[in-house]
C-alpha cells in the first residue's frame, strides 16, 4: 500500500512539473493516433476476428463413418 501510495505521489509531482503544454501534447498525439484510419481498420479486422471466434452458431459437419440405431445424423464442430 505504501509503494502505492508513494508511487502515485511520484507520479503527481513528475506530472505536474511537465506542466500543462505537455499534458496538451499528450492528448493531441492521442487524439491523433484514436481518429487515425490505420487504427480504425485494425479495431475493425480485430472486432471481426473475435465476433467470428464467438460465433453463437458454430459451425458443424456430419461425421461419415458412424451409424446409429434410430437414422439420426452426428456432428462434430468443423475445424476450418
């Protein structure tokens, strides 16, 4: 708790000692760097990535070498 403590007291001085031009520096790189295109795209492919991963309805294939006694057909998750 005390490193915690010390750490944010550290942080507070070092922060204000840069003063508020580089806060605004700070801000105008991030702004910069959130609306850029590239970062969009990449937000966007990496949202797809994980919608895909989490699809609710996954996708299956029959399994061709097993009978059973009642017709029904069994299925296995299909690894593509």
């Amino acid at each position: 708790m005390i490193q915690f403590v010390i750490g944010a007291a550290a942080g507070y001085v070092f922060g204000t000692k840069a003063g508020r031009r580089r806060y605004d520096q700070i801000k105008k790189g991030y702004q910069a760097a959130v609306n850029s295109p590239v970062t969009k795209t990449a937000l966007n492919a990496t949202r797809k990535a994980v919608a895909n991963k989490l699809d609710p309805q996954p996708r299956m294939k029959e399994v061709k070498n097993i009978r059973t006694d009642d017709g029904s057909t069994v299925l296995e998750p299909d690894h593509d």
